[in-house]
C-alpha cells in the first residue's frame, strides 16, 4: 500500500479506510485508488513557494485575526525552537511574558502572547500533538476558539 | 446539509454517535476533487464554531488527524473496529477534515496530474471551502477557524489570507499552526541548539560547529557558505534523523522500524532542504551505526 512515513504505525488506519464496505459508506467511487497516508505522486512533484510564511502572518494579524503557534516540544522534524524564534521576528510586542499554562494540575507547557498571536508549547509532546498529548491538546484548543485563557 | 453525502453508517463502529457526518467530495478548481469528512459540533452545531483541520506533508492525508489525532473515534489496532476519543475536537466544534491537495488519500484530478505548489495549493483550498459552504449553507455563520500541522504551516496561513480578503462571506475568526513548518531557516537553525541541549551530540561536534559556523557569536547553521560549517551541521542533522532516533518524538521509539525508505526522505527533504546525506566524516558518540533500531 506504498511507503509511509517512518516511526509511525498507520497499519491499522489504512487497513480500514481500504475496506470495501468502508469506502462504500464514506461515497469513495470504486475508480479511485487505494488510501494511503502520504501520496508519493504529490510529495515528489511538489513545489515550495513559501520559505517563510512571516508576511503571511503579518498581513493576516493586521487584519485582526486570532493566531495560535503551538508546538510539542519533543519534535524534531519542526521543533518548538523554530516556530518560537518565527513568532518572535514578527517583531510583535509581548503582550505577557513566557509562563506555564496548566492542565489537570500539572505545567503542561509555555507560552507567550504578541497581541493577537500566541506561541505555546505542549510539554512532552511529539509532531502531532493531539495525538499525543489530547488532554493538553483539547485544553489548548477550546482556549483559543473561545479566546479563553490558557 | 448536503443529504447524498451524510454517513449514516460505518462498518466497524460499534458505538452509536451523537453527531452527524458527512463524507464526499468538493470541487476545487475545473477537474479536481478534495475528499472532506465533515462531523458536527456534540455539543451544539448550530452555535458552536466551524474548524477547518489540514494535515501537512506536503502530500499527507488529513484523515490520519481525523482517525489518529483529533477525529471523534479513531481505528483499533486490528485495522477493523473503532473507538471512541475522549479528546475529540468536535466535543466544541464542527470540524470539517479536507484531504489536500489532489492526489493525497482519496482526493483525485481528472487527468491524474498531481505536480502542484503551495498557491495552487491554497487556491484550491479555498475552492473547496467555497464549496462546502454552498453544500452546508448555514455553516456560514458560525465562527471559522483554520488548523493546520506541520506543512500545514504554509497551508493555513495561505488560505487564511485567501479567506481574510477573499469576496466569499465567511466568519473568519483566526488561524492556528500546530508543530508547523513556518521558516525553513529557521527551522534549520533551531534544530542544531535543541540538538545540542537536548545532548544528542557533544562538546566536540559543537565546539566545531561554533568554530566553523559562528562568527562573534552569530552562527548560520542554514545556509552557509563554508563547507566545512556545512559538512558539520550535514553530522548534526544526521544525528537526528538518520542515527536511530523518532524525529517526531525524541522520547518515543521508532514504530516502524528503520527509515531508508523513500518515502522518509521526501518528507525530510521538504522539511531540511540543506541537508545532503552524507557519509557521516565526524566521529559522533563513539561511532553510531547506522544499525540501530
């Protein structure tokens, strides 16, 4: 059923999105080919445009949108680091200073707020953070749809 | 809502949800087809905001977020039975799962051509939107978020903005970038300190990367131009994500086993566009092989 990223066990996800009765509930035509987590066909004809997405980000909170940057701070592939230095040359003013947030009593990680931009971190968690950490995930979630506090 | 696409049944589940979801597909532009997955809010759906969520790759399936990370069930180990996620996002919101771009899971063109970059990328997105809501009118006044993760960090913020100016009237409230590529350099940049004090390599490796690649204290560990810098950050980078590792999760083990397959190196090669593969030239904690598991 083609590669899958390593250290991640899609087995069971691809082996029922691949049943037949399975693709006939979710209205999948017979024509298309078999669900696979990372399509080759994309991945090896795609081209970046974006080396930095910082403008994007500037012309989107000018227009007074809401932005939360959040990172498990086990992650390699894009780590916690690279995204906090990325809100900070925003150039924004803070508008707290870097602090714990808690879930069910524990630190469950930092983060700082740059007006309508929040950079927070999910302590112990890896690349997909409500995977692995859906507690700290769902608290962090529900705060900034509500535009609650952390 | 759009009646042809609702799910009303689902091989597998043996729980009885108290939600409704629909599964089909949403015009792009001419020819291409975006495969969404739609399930409403538990709590109130007329209320409570719409979520778009995006997983990243580029080329990856936003289904793994709905059945592995934030969707309301998720799929046993035995590949057939699902079950419930506590944590689901949709306890407070409708969330609407969108496999881009074409090509990616069940996601197709016509024509079979996939080749694409982060604006068409975008511009179809917002196609796709545009066709929810013409399938989902009375979403249009909920409050409407973005979500994307890891190269989803070009995808929300690009179709953000197409949102944010776009002439569809949608209530856009804001974005957000879950461990998200935002800047390849700095990207880059940052992985060589966490490397460092996270102690996945030592004093030698970054005596040497801070002799080679630093000057008066500002180091380029990106993009430069001397290759005796380059060769050495080519060693730290090999550290993380060719000596054993889980590159998603320091502390977790590698489930699948070991990472040749070319699928790994795509995903990396969009993450570490510097990084070459190379032999590794720097002895590294006592001599690393590639052996292990």
């Amino acid at each position: 059923l083609g590669e899958v990223p390593p250290c991640i066990n899609s087995t069971a996800q691809i082996t029922w999105l691949n049943r037949g009765d399975v693709r006939k509930a979710l209205h999948i035509p017979d024509t298309l080919p078999p669900w696979d987590l990372c399509s080759d066909a994309v991945g090896e004809q795609y081209t970046n445009l974006y080396p930095t997405v910082k403008d994007v980000y500037l012309k989107l909170l000018s227009l007074g949108l809401r932005a939360l940057v959040y990172n498990g701070d086990t992650d390699m592939a894009c780590n916690f680091l690279g995204d906090q230095w990325f809100v900070e040359d925003l150039g924004l003013k803070a508008t707290t200073k870097y602090q714990n947030w808690f879930h069910d009593d524990q630190i469950a990680g930092y983060y700082q707020q740059f007006g309508n931009i929040t950079f927070l971190t999910v302590k112990g968690a890896g690349h997909m953070v409500p995977q692995w950490a859906p507690g700290p995930a769902f608290h962090m979630f529900q705060s900034f749809i509500t535009n609650g506090y952390y | 809502q759009y009646a042809p696409d609702e799910v009303t049944y689902l091989p597998g589940m043996k729980f009885k949800p108290n939600y409704r979801q629909w599964s089909g597909f949403l015009q792009a532009q001419p020819g291409k087809y975006l495969h969404y997955w739609f399930v409403t809010s538990q709590r109130d759906p007329v209320k409570d905001p719409l979520v778009l969520w995006l997983n990243g790759g580029p080329g990856c399936s936003s289904l793994d977020g709905f059945l592995s990370e934030n969707g309301p069930f998720h799929v046993n180990d035995n590949g057939a039975t699902l079950y419930e996620n506590p944590f689901s996002w949709n306890k407070i919101a409708n969330v609407l799962y969108l496999e881009s771009p074409a090509g990616v899971g069940y996601s197709y063109s016509d024509d079979q051509k996939y080749a694409t970059d982060d604006d068409q990328v975008a511009d179809d997105n917002y196609k796709a939107l545009q066709s929810f809501f013409a399938k989902f009118p009375n979403f249009t006044q909920n409050e409407f978020f973005i979500f994307g993760e890891s190269y989803g960090g070009i995808y929300a913020p690009t179709l953000s903005l197409r949102v944010a100016t776009g002439a569809a009237k949608i209530n856009f409230k804001g974005f957000s970038v879950g461990n998200g590529l935002s800047s390849f350099a700095l990207n880059d940049q940052t992985l060589v300190y966490f490397g460092y004090y996270h102690g996945l390599f030592g004093e030698d490796l970054w005596r040497d990367l801070n002799t080679n690649c630093c000057d008066k204290g500002n180091c380029n560990f990106y993009n430069s131009s001397s290759q005796t810098c380059k060769t050495l950050v080519n060693v730290a980078f090999g550290i993380v994500y060719n000596s054993g590792l889980n590159e998603y999760a320091l502390y977790l083990d590698c489930e699948v086993g070991r990472r040749s397959h070319k699928g790994y190196e795509r995903t990396m090669s969009h993450l570490f566009k510097n990084y070459k593969k190379q032999p590794h030239t720097h002895k590294v904690s006592g001599g690393v092989s590639s052996s292990i598991s």
